[in-house]
C-alpha cells in the first residue's frame, strides 16, 4: 500500500450472518415504528472488511478492543482511529483537550496504559480491524503540571522528550492566519511548536510513531498536520517502519480550510481530512435540499477524491457548529447513511460521548481516566446504529462501482444506485414519502440491509415507502 492509498483489507474472509428473507420494514431514524416484522429467514455469507474507519473518539482502550470483535468486524469496518495515545497534561477540570497536550511518549495516557494499549491492538488485529492512533506531533503542551503518568514539567519547553532548543524561534501564539510562516512555525493556541525542519526532532518523532507500528499500529491521524511543513512531514512520513502487513502505514491529516498552506501540498504524505465535504453535508441536510446532490463531487471544492479522508462530523467541529452533530438526530445519520452510499474517498464513522459544555471532560473515574464506553448512558454510538452497519456492508459491496439511476421524485427526497449492485432511499423529508424507483439491481427479493425485511424489484422497478427522516437501501452480495 502506497502512501495516500485506500485501505487494502488486511484479510478476505467472510463471515456469516443472519439476515432477513421476506417482508419489507423501512429503516427508521428518528424513533418511527417499522413496518410488520419478516415472515423467515435465510443465511447470508457477509462479506470482507472494507476500508470504512470508525472513528471511536477518546474511547478507552478495553472499550474499543470489545467494539472491534462486537461490532465492527460483524458489520465489516476495515479500521478503528483511536485517541493520542500518549502521556498528556492533566489539567484540573480534566478536559478533553488534555490530549491533545503531549507531556511524554509514553504510551501511559487517560485510557490505558501500554499493556492495555497493545491488547487492545492485537484484539482488533485479531477481528481483521486496523488500528490508526490519532498522532499529536506538530507540538508539546502549553500548560505546565503533571501528566496522567506522573510527569512533571515546570517549564512547557523543557519535556522529558525536547530541549528549549528543538522548539521553534518563534515564541507567540499565531495572529496572522494569511502568513504561512506563522501559521506552520508560530504557537498553536500557545502550544510549543516543534522544530521538524531539524533532523533530531524529526528523528524523535519518528521513534514515537515507529514505537507504535512495532507494537502492530497501522496508521495515523496527522493531528494539526496544517501547522507542519509539508516537506518536513514528508519527511517524517518516509521515516515510519512498514506495519506489520507489511505495508506503509495509512496516514491522513488534520488540514483546516483555509490557505495558507494549500490541501494539496499535503497529498504527497497521504490522505487529508475532508473539511469541505462535512461542511457539504450540513448545508444539504439540514436547511438545504438533498436533491443537490446530483451534482455531488470534485466540483464542489472536495478534496482530491484519491486523498480525500471524508466525515460528518468530528470532535472539533460537533462543537464549533461547522458541522451536524449528533445532536441533530435522524439528520446527521441520513447524511452518514449518504456518505456509506455515495462513495467518495475514504469514509469516517465518528462515536463519541454527549455533551452540554464544549470543553466538557469524557465520562471518566474522578481522576481523569476515561471509564467504559456506555452506549445506553451518555455515549452516542453512531458505529453500532443499524442504519450505520446496514450501510457499511452496502458501502462495501458497492465498492468501485458508478453512481446510476439518480432520481429525486420530491423535495429532500432521493434515490439512486451504484451500477446492478446496489439501491439506496433517503427520505430527508418531514413526511412520508411513497415512490416506484427505477433500479439497474436485477431483479429479485432483497434484504432491507438497513432494517427488518425485504424489498422486491420487478421490470427494473421497486416501489418504496421511506419514512420521514428515513431510508431504505438493499443490494446483490
């Protein structure tokens, strides 16, 4: 696998499950009763794991390996991106941000230590699930204290890692955004920036991520990658082991709208957060029309589709309002569910906890350490909802396939397929909606994926009712 590539599956196997044979039950979003349960069923061999990530943000590290075997091998993820690993400050309200405050490269943080890190590696790998760890690299922590594993700093320049001498001479928070100097060698929100044009802080940082491959990770999330010269995290990136696939590791960065720098410089080290398609989303789904997105693609300012790492939402912007949140309800998850459809790029699931302030702290045990993932209480697990691992199966079964069959037959209301594989409803609307679709699907009975029961095509047609704020999808594998 080549840097900036998509996700070879680590391994073909197919799994079975159990899925329905006869009776149509649309898939509700937003707490609708379905329709009738089926009649029977039948088996269904599954299929591999595709190149979805699930994006399971500041999970501890027990709670994401129990994910991988329970949920995201059965619905057929391909990659789990978990938290920064690493030692951080602990500051004393215990925010979240605390992360993202590098105080060591230990692997001793707020959701394990490194034996629980590395179990949790090797249980994922077991469930055919790789794993991507969110790489805080471009700075150290602005705030000096005592991290979650009992390292003190008194000076934010002097860490157990660097020396003043391996930050940049430029000592003050950055002011002008236009100024790309600044912007990649000035202070993130005060942050120390590191110095990656020198080769010893670049060989440091190496060791870190390479320290992480060896224990059997497999890529990164580029954290503040806009701050970092592209040439210095290439740099870096070149440096980095092959995992234990035996590939390059998967990188995707963190590149904010808004140049200077420019997205693409940064298509050389490996995918990049697409900002522009989350922002999309929120536009059409929620005060928009979905019907727009007939014209959906590279001409609305995307990233490149071949380095393009696409999201609904994500734990900053589900806080700044850039984007849906989960506090949008059946919306956001229709827009995941058209994200699944779509096909564009490489696609990200995000599940995180609720929250009423935005610094607000993870649910965790008094002292910081995040506690078990509770999907009933205040976790919002968009991974496990039915409409979300119906469609990752679909996603992956379309793969490579062309978007066909495009109709809208009224407003927010859409249908389309990709090629003779697969066949999608989504019903953005306030009100039912009933509809015969044109499908290139061949014709037979078919699984409802997303939901209880199936849908039947005859002549190239199939009539659906989709719920308000819902969806129907089916497809051939």
């Amino acid at each position: 696998m080549q840097h900036g590539t998509h996700l070879t599956p680590r391994s073909p196997r197919r799994r079975r499950r159990t899925a329905t044979a006869v009776a149509l039950s649309a898939l509700t979003l937003g707490g609708m009763a379905s329709l009738p349960a089926p009649t029977a069923t039948a088996a269904d061999t599954g299929t591999p794991n595709g190149d979805v990530i699930a994006n399971l943000w500041q999970w501890n590290w027990a709670s994401v390996a129990k994910e991988c075997t329970d949920t995201l091998d059965p619905a057929g993820y391909g990659a789990v991106q978990v938290a920064p690993p690493e030692e951080s400050l602990k500051q004393g309200n215990l925010y979240w941000w605390d992360v993202y405050q590098p105080y060591s490269y230990k692997l001793d943080s707020r959701f394990g230590s490194e034996s629980d890190f590395k179990k949790m590696v090797d249980t994922c790998h077991g469930a055919g699930i790789e794993v991507y760890t969110d790489a805080v690299i471009n700075h150290t922590a602005a705030q000096t204290g005592t991290g979650y594993a009992g390292t003190t700093i008194g000076n934010q320049y002097d860490t157990p890692d660097y020396d003043p001498a391996d930050s940049d001479d430029c000592k003050k928070t950055i002011a002008n955004w236009s100024d790309q100097q600044e912007v990649q060698n000035c202070e993130l929100l005060g942050m120390p920036d590191l110095d990656t044009s020198e080769p010893g802080v670049r060989e440091k940082i190496a060791g870190f991520l390479n320290k992480q491959i060896d224990l059997g990770v497999d890529g990164f999330r580029v954290d503040a990658a806009k701050h970092i010269p592209t040439a210095d995290l290439n740099a870096i990136v070149g440096s980095l082991h092959t995992t234990g696939a035996g590939d390059a590791p998967y990188v995707t960065q963190e590149v904010y709208p808004g140049n200077p720098p420019a997205l693409g410089d940064y298509y050389g080290n490996g995918d990049v957060l697409d900002f522009t398609y989350a922002a999309a989303m929120k536009s059409q789904f929620s005060g928009g029309d979905i019907a727009n997105l007939s014209s959906f693609g590279s001409s609305w300012g995307l990233a490149d589709e071949e380095h393009s790492n696409t999201f609904v939402t994500n734990h900053d912007t589900e806080r700044n309002g850039y984007t849906l949140s989960y506090k949008d309800g059946a919306t956001a998850t229709l827009a995941n569910v058209f994200q699944l459809a779509r096909g564009y790029g490489r696609p990200s699931v995000y599940a995180a906890w609720k929250f009423d302030q935005s610094d607000q702290a993870p649910p965790n045990d008094g002292s910081g350490f995040v506690t078990g993932t509770d999907c009933s209480g205040s976790w919002s697990c968009l991974d496990r909802d039915t409409a979300i691992t119906g469609m990752v199966g679909w996603h992956n079964a379309a793969a490579g396939k062309a978007v066909t069959d495009w109709q809208s037959p009224g407003s927010n209301v859409i249908g389309f397929g990709r090629g003779d594989v697969g066949f999608v409803a989504i019903n953005n609307s306030s009100s039912a909606n009933t509809h015969t679709y044109t499908t290139s699907v061949p014709d037979g009975t078919y699984d409802n994926v997303a939901g209880e029961g199936s849908v039947t095509v005859s002549g190239g047609k199939v009539e659906l009712t989709v719920p308000a704020k819902g969806a129907v999808a089916f497809h051939t594998s």
